[in-house]
C-alpha cells in the first residue's frame, strides 16, 4: 500500500493491478583507453543502433571517442585495434552485440 511523505496509507487513487510507469535511470560504464596516441589506427567500425536506442548510440560514440576513434561519416569509425575485452562483454550486456561489424584494415588510416 502506498504511504505519504508522513508514511501515513495513502487511500486515493490505489490500484494494485494498475501498472505504474517509474521510469529508471540506468547509467553506462564508461571506459579508458589503453591505446596511445600515436598507436596505428587499423580497425574500422560500423554501427547502426536503432533511433529506439539514443542513448546507448550516443554513449557508443563516446566511448569511440575515448579509444581515440576518428569518425569518417556518422556511424563508420576508424581506430585502434583490438577493442577492451571488457568493453565487448559490457556490449554484448547491453544488447548492441549485433548492431556494429569491425573490420582489421590491410594498412593504417591516415587522416
């Protein structure tokens, strides 16, 4: 039963079949980069995260960022490889695993 700020019970409007909508906050792991500056840039990475899914792609962009990634269009990048372990297992967490291919390039981007 519902209760007010004096936890008293709250008696109007109470449903216990009556879905409420809570949203949640959910926040995403950022992670650091172990790749130095000058390291060759010979992975590229395609994605296409669903308009369903903003703020996950907008954090995979970050993230890109932080791998210091360099975008060539909106949703092809080219880094270092390989990607963190951890930062595959935390996408495959998150349900992206099947929304971005990587692709080893023959030699280096050069911007």
């Amino acid at each position: 039963m519902p209760v007010n700020i004096f936890g008293l019970p709250s008696f109007g409007d109470f449903n216990p079949k009556k879905k409420r909508n809570i949203p949640k906050r959910q926040y995403l792991c950022s992670f650091v980069s172990n790749f130095h500056k000058d390291t060759p840039k010979n992975l590229l990475l395609i994605y296409d995260i669903p308009e369903g899914k903003k703020k996950e792609r907008d954090w995979f962009r970050r993230q890109l960022k932080n791998f210091d990634f360099i975008m060539i269009q909106r949703s092809v990048w080219v880094g270092p490889s390989p990607l963190p372990e951890e930062f595959i297992d935390y996408l495959k967490r998150i349900g992206l695993q099947k929304e971005f291919k990587t692709f080893k390039l023959a030699k280096s981007y050069v911007s």
